[in-house]
C-alpha cells in the first residue's frame, strides 16, 4: 500500500506532472505498444469523427479531492479555472449547431464560480445537461444547496463512486468520501434522482481501485444496485465502468507500485476492435479550461489538441471542418479500447 | 526450465495443456468457460468461491488468477478476506470432525 496524496502532482513538482513526461514514459514502451498499428490491423487507421453529438467542457482542475487514480492532477492546490469569456465562445458554438450534449467535467466543475451561470445559459439552449459530480462537493457549505438547484435544472449526473463499500472508495478517493459520498446520493434520491420517473438521470461510474479492468458493466451494475439498496437504501439509474488511463496521478501510482508495465501490457493483450470502432472521442469535442480543443479530456491532459488543419480554440469554432477531423492518438488510448471498452460514458462494447 | 516446481510465468501457458490431447483440453475449457458465466450466481459470487477453493486447494496458480478476477469483478480485500476464512474454517473443521473418528477407535480399544 502507498501513502495517500493529499496534493496534486504539480504541487509537489514532479516531473512527471508535466505532460511532456508522461507521454516519454509511455513513449518508452516497446514497439508492441503502438496505438495506430493496432487500429491498422483491425481495419481502422486513421480513427477519424463521426461528427460532434458531445461537447465536453473542462471547466477548471479546481476540486476539493486529491484523487489517487485522477488523470487530470486535480486537487485544492490547482488554479486553472475556465473564464465567461471562454464559456461565451461555447456557447456560440452550441448556437451554431444542434450538438445535443454539453458534459461539464473538471476537477470539481461545480468550484468554478460560473458553473450555475453555465448550466442554466446550456439549459436555455435546450441542451442535455451533464455534470460529472464527485458527490461529496454536495456535502460543502458553499454548495449546500446546489443539489437543488441541479435538480431544478434537470441536470444529469454522472458521479463517481469507485466501489459500493468504504474500503476501496477511501483508499481511492481520500478517507470518509464514502460515508459523505452515501450521504450525498440520499440527498439526491430524495430530490428524486434515480427514481426512474422524474427524469432526474443519476449514473454512477466506478472504475478499478487498483491495476486491473473493470468487469462486465451489466454484471456490475447488478450488484452496485442491490448492494447500495440492501446496505444505504440509495437507488440510481445506471453503472458506468471506466478503465484507468495510464495517465498523471494514476501513471504514477502505476509507476511507484511497479504495475506500470504489467498493466499495459494488460490493455494491449485486451486490444478489442470493436470497442476502438465506437471509442467516444469520434463524437466528442473537448474544449479545455483555456479554450483549446481536444479529442477527448486525457489528450486534454496529455496536452495533445486536434490536428493541426482545424480550428485550435473553441472562438474559431467550425462544426463543418471539427465534424470531419482525424482524432489524434497515444499509447494511452489503449484503455479505452481494452475489453469491453471505455468511455466518459462506461463500456462501449454490450458483454 | 525453471528451478522450482512453482513459476508464475506458468500460469500463462495454461493452454499448452493443449499439446498430445487437443479434444480433451477443448473440452475441459468450454466446460470451465460455462461454469464461470453468469448464471444464478454472479461472476463475482462465482470468482470469490473459486477464491476459497483456490485457497482449500492450496493452487498458487488459482490464487493469482482469482485475486485479480475477484477485484475484476467487483469484490474487494474484505470479501476476499472473508472467503479465504471459509475455506480455512472448513479445512479445519475437516480435520476437527475426524475427531470423531479417532474417538471411535479410541473408545474400542482402550479399557
């Protein structure tokens, strides 16, 4: 077991929080960890979008967790913070177009001071509304009420909970954010989150404690959902299961623990072209904190943007020439294609 | 070959079992791969009770295996923990209810 991180990497001045060095050491990998022959081999190079249904909005690495699995180095320490101004431009770019989805991460996106003003600008629009909530910033003062003004605008949530019991989520995500994180979900279940009648979506995503894939999501979601019911009387919609990348925080647990290459080697062997056919940076925009453009959040923190020929900020915002771009890739991506898949939105591969 | 009758590279070639009786080896992990799919049990229900056995079999090699699929699937230490202390209870219960036995034979030969 290794001590538990109570900064982000970059406050502790590593090297390897720089994202030049973590794409080094997945750089020195051997040969059989290329990405883009993989994809040649099953048919699938060059990865190229299907269009934009999803527009991922990183609004700031603020969060009031230190994560040992974060793959953006997220914690109380960081600073980065999305601007109004940013948000106006993705706003424009929503009018300009019928995406359907605006997924709000961060960090915790609720700790930008404009994260209400954001939602109901989204809301307006007409847009799906997606928060990728930690579940315990709803157990702070300053956010006391934000479960209800979430529910208010029918906001869908998508929270972690890495494991229905306190063991695994503690050692995870930071002593007592099980227990706050249980008192969170009645809240919301009492506003009528995971009812299945009030349209009040509530997701939870668990991904491995530790180095290994996570199992079938169908399999999973049975027991999340008898577990949490028999043990806290919490119920909710769906379980999303999420492969750790080999990225920041959890690139360096990998490393610390001498996992590194074992683990990698176990997303490359569980290579499945089916799960690369529907990986999710084909509909997917993400716009960072500063308004730079990715394929996805972990290119995002890999600080690899879209190809060079399109637009490289959301103000320069082009659907026509964004719709048809080729997605950018990394030994990393092997963790999104690894068994049944993974994405922002679980498994995308039916087991 | 390695020094030891133990190597965890070994685990890996499982399926070299293959080689002199193909037909046999198919049957054997078709069968296995049945057992272990969801059905009344869950995976994971299934994976911890091969965790137990792992540990009343005392197969290093089955021990590596079902960790990892156990936290695969969903288990955590203390549900492993737990099942490793079932398979312990009925070992020791196994050899504590023989008691009986040397009783038996204690009681008709002695005065």
């Amino acid at each position: 077991m290794l001590s538990y991180p109570r900064t982000s990497m970059q406050a502790r001045r590593l090297p390897l929080a720089s994202s030049a060095a973590q794409r080094t050491t997945l750089g020195q990998l051997g040969d059989a960890y290329n990405f883009d022959e993989a994809l040649q081999e099953a048919g699938l190079w060059p990865l190229s979008s299907t269009g934009i249904e999803i527009l991922q909005v990183n609004v700031g690495k603020v969060c009031n967790q230190t994560c040992r699995h974060c793959h953006v180095d997220a914690g109380p320490d960081r600073r980065e913070v999305m601007t109004q101004e940013t948000m106006e431009a993705c706003l424009r770019a929503l009018r300009s177009t019928e995406i359907p989805v605006v997924d709000i991460t961060g960090g915790a996106p609720e700790m930008n001071p404009l994260f209400r003003w954001f939602v109901e600008q989204c809301r307006e629009l007409g847009r799906t509304v997606i928060d990728r909530c930690n579940l315990t910033i709803l157990e702070t003062a300053p956010h006391h009420d934000l479960a209800e003004f979430l529910a208010a605008h029918k906001v869908e949530l998508v929270c972690s909970l890495p494991h229905y019991r306190a063991l695994g989520t503690d050692r995870q995500r930071g002593d007592g954010v099980h227990a706050a994180s249980i008192r969170a979900l009645r809240r919301l279940n009492a506003l009528g989150y995971g009812d299945g009648v009030s349209g009040l979506r509530l997701v939870l995503v668990t991904n491995p404690v530790g180095a290994f894939l996570p199992s079938a999501q169908e399999s999973l979601e049975r027991d999340w959902k008898r577990e949490l019911w028999r043990n806290h009387g919490v119920k909710f919609d769906a379980l999303y299961t999420i492969t750790n990348m080999p990225i920041s925080r959890y690139l360096e647990w990998l490393l610390e623990s001498g996992n590194f290459e074992a683990y990698m080697e176990r997303l490359v062997l569980s290579f499945n072209a089916a799960a690369a056919s529907g990986v999710m940076c084909r509909n997917t925009l993400s716009v960072g904190w500063d308004g730079t453009l990715y394929d996805c959040d972990f290119n995002q923190m890999l600080e690899m943007p879209v190809e060079a020929s399109v637009p490289q900020h959301i103000r320069d915002f082009d659907a026509l020439l964004l719709d048809r771009r080729r997605i950018e890739t990394g030994r990393h991506c092997f963790g999104c294609t690894a068994g049944s898949g993974s994405s922002c939105g679980g498994a995308t591969v039916d087991t | 070959m390695s020094d030891s009758y133990y190597d965890a590279s070994d685990l890996k070639k499982f399926s070299d079992i293959r080689e002199h009786a193909p037909e046999l080896a198919d049957k054997f992990f078709d069968w296995y791969q049945a057992v272990f799919a969801e059905g009344a049990l869950s995976a994971r229900e299934k994976a911890l009770i091969a965790l137990a056995v792992a540990h009343g079999v005392q197969c290093p090699y089955c021990i590596d295996a079902y960790s990892k699929s156990c936290l695969e699937k969903g288990a955590d230490a203390e549900q492993m923990t737990e099942a490793v202390h079932i398979a312990a209870a009925i070992r020791g219960g196994a050899s504590l209810i023989h008691g009986v036995q040397m009783r038996h034979h204690v009681r008709k030969l002695s005065m």
